[in-house]
C-alpha cells in the first residue's frame, strides 16, 4: 500500500498517518518530522531548513526530491508508505513520478483530507506537542499549559514555532499558492480521493480506511 496523504497544514496529516501506519504495517513518512529531526541533531540540512521553517517557508525542491527519493529508495519502505508532507508543489510531485518510475512504482493512492480554512487556523494556533513522544495536545480541549509535562511520556509541552499565529497565516498563504495546484495535478490523472476532514478523529479514519477500500 502507497498512500500519498495530502492537505492542508493542521487538517490532521500526521494524526491520521501515524493511525494508518498501524493499521497496514507500513511506514509513516512525514518531510516535516525529518527536518526537525534535522534541525535538532545541527546536521547542515537542519541549519538551512531552520531559517526557512521558522518563517513559514519551504524548503527548495532540490533539497526535497533528494530526500524525498533517499526515503523512498530506504529498506523500510520497501512494502509501502504513508508519505506525509510531501509533495508540496507541482515539481515535487513531478519529481515524485520519476522517483516512483525509477522504484517500479505503479499503484499508490493520494488522499486529500479538506478542512475549511478558518477551522485550520484555529487548529494550527491550539496545537502543541510533547517535545518526547510528539502527542498533541490542544489548548481548548485539554488541561495543560505550555512547559508542562506530557502526561504519557513526562517530556516538555511546547508550541512549534511554526504553529504561532503569524506563522500559522504565512504557512496557509503558501499552502493556498503553491501547494493547492498539486491537487489538481493528481485530479488530472484521477488519482485523488477526497475525504472530509472535519469531525472525531477515529470518524475521520474511517472515512480514509473506506476511500482506500479496507
Ligand atoms: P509539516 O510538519 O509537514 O507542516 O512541515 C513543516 C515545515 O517543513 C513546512 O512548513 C516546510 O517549511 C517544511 N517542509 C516539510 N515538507 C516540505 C516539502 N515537501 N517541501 C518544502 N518544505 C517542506
């Protein structure tokens, strides 16, 4: 099983794959997790992609299609993937076709999970994360402030910085410019599947679970 889980930042990407990565033994492969890992451990990808993240920006595709191919070529995805968080524009996507040529890649599904934009704002500026485990926490739903501990793991509550309001607005104007044409480059060639995401989290997995046939 290929899935490519697309939309918007704050629809729910990363909630849903890690649910579906259990669900079909596959891996969960999310652009995002790996840059911050990157920027974490200071390796030169993490100090470029640093600058650029912290704004709201993207990181160039060169550097993407690189890493998106090294992680697709790895052992581990040689069953399957849920890639999360890429491709991001039109030449991603591209890149992502000759990376799926050259693997002898010929079936893989795209989901686009839909969420009105002013519920994506709430969402995204609500979010924090355990800097442990990387559970989300939301500041209207449950009962923490940031700096607490997770209550699963005891690591530090924080908010990416990505996810402060400002950022948040700056992230949502490149995802309406540069990543929206992607959709329709997959509905050209009638490999998207559009899924509703707005309502509980296990409602919305099985929305994804029936529009991939399980
Ligand atoms: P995410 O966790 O998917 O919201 O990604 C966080 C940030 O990482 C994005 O705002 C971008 O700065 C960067 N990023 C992740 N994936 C990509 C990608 N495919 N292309 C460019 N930048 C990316």
């Amino acid at each position: 099983m290929n899935i490519i889980l697309f939309g918007a930042p704050g629809v729910g990407k990363g909630t849903q794959a890690k649910i579906l990565s259990h669900v079909y033994h596959i891996p969960h492969i999310s652009t995002g997790d790996i840059l911050r890992e990157a920027i974490k451990a200071e390796t030169p990808l993490g100090i470029k992609a640093k600058v650029l993240m912290d704004k709201g920006n993207l990181v160039p595709d060169d550097v993407m299609n690189i890493l998106a191919s090294d992680l697709l070529s790895s052992e581990r995805c040689k069953n399957g993937f849920i890639l999360d968080g890429f491709p991001r524009t039109v030449g991603q996507a591209k890149a992502l076709d000759d990376i799926f040529r050259t693997l002898n890649i010929h079936k893989f599904k795209v989901i686009n999970i839909d969420v009105d934009r002013k519920i994506i704002i709430e969402r995204l500026t609500d979010r924090f994360l355990c800097a442990g485990c990387g559970k989300i926490y939301n500041s209207t739903i449950d009962q923490f402030k940031a700096g607490d501990n997770c209550f699963k793991c005891g690591g530090k509550i924080f908010q990416r910085d990505d996810d402060k309001p400002e950022t948040v607005i700056k992230r949502l104007e490149i995802y309406f410019e540069t990543t929206e044409p992607v959709k329709k480059y997959y509905q050209r060639a009638h490999a998207l599947l559009d899924v509703n995401g707005v309502g509980e989290i296990d409602e919305i997995t099985q929305r994804l679970l029936s529009a991939l046939g399980h």
